[in-house]
C-alpha cells in the first residue's frame, strides 16, 4: 500500500495494490502489520456504511472529546467528492478545506484522524461509502459544522438534511481539539 502525506498533519490517502485479471481483482482494503509498518498505530472499533443518491451532501460531522475519532473511509461504489475542515486550533491549518475524489475505481482510501469535521458529497448517480471509526458513536460527542463553514465549492443546490442544514458555522461551533 503506498501511503500519500497531505499537506495536513497526519491526514493521509492510501493507495492499494490491487491484482486484477481477466476475472477481476484482488487488493488488501486493511492490513494491521502495513500501518503499523508506516508509523500508523489504531484499534478501528466500529465499521458503518452509507448508501447516498446523486447530489447529497452528508456532513460536515465529527465527534467531541472523549469519543472524537479517526476515520478510514473508502467508496464501494461510485464516487464522491470527500472534504475535511481541520479543527485543530493549534496548527497552521485550522479552519481550512482538504478534498480528495474517491470512487469505486481508484480504490483510495482516506485516513481522517481526530480533529476534522468530515463530509462528502455524491458526485455519481449512487454511492456507497464505507469507513472504519477507531471510537465507538456517542450521540452526546456528536457534533458538525455548517457545509458552509469552510468555502468548500461543493456545486449548485445539494441535498441536505434539515440537521445538517442546521449546524452552527465554525465560528459558533463548539469543540475541542
């Protein structure tokens, strides 16, 4: 697996290898022994799956201490548009955007580590998006951010929930990373 550094820490793309033929392919989507090998050392506790039409944007989300988490998140079919906004106050990225293209074909991999409200938007006319959390979801840690926040171009008129619609914009968010 090649791993990609980001000009965000600790924000990172994996790249499988994958083994196809005639029949298919084949490629490792986790493997404990290659992270830990890149200086990568998390326990994924919870695995959740979302299944999305074309236009819907789902974000930007994340969880509050003691519950915030790191995500693994990869596309099992179709493709989305996937966008962080970095919350760590601390570094010199705070309150802006990072997006990566992620799809079925390209097989990439996004590690998002705590202190990043994530989102994406469904740019196919499905998507299937898959990732591992290092923290089991706590209702009372749940917390977001307004799509807004962060000057993310995600394109005319996306479908939105009415929570997501109502999240604070980063200046009255509350946080703690």
């Amino acid at each position: 697996m090649n791993v990609v550094t980001t000009p965000f820490k600790d924000l990172l793309i994996f790249e499988p290898k994958v083994l196809g033929d005639s029949r298919g392919y084949f490629m490792e989507s986790y493997n404990k022994e290659t992270m830990l090998k890149n200086g990568i050392d998390i326990n994924f506790v919870q695995d959740n799956q979302s299944r999305s039409a074309k236009g819907v944007l789902r974000g930007l989300h994340f969880q509050r201490h003691p519950h915030a988490q790191t995500k693994l998140v990869r596309v099992l079919s179709g493709s989305i548009l996937d966008v962080v906004v970095d919350l760590r106050k601390k570094e010199p990225t705070f309150g802006q955007h990072f997006s990566i293209e992620l799809t079925a074909e390209n097989k990439k991999q996004f590690l998002v580590p705590k202190g990043f409200a994530h989102g994406f938007l469904v740019l196919s006319e499905t998507a299937e998006v898959f990732y591992k959390c290092d923290e089991f979801y706590r209702p009372e840690s749940d917390g977001g951010i307004h799509y807004t926040s962060a000057g993310v171009a995600w394109g005319p008129d996306p479908l939105i929930s009415d929570k997501d619609k109502n999240l604070p914009h980063i200046r009255e968010a509350k946080f703690d990373f």
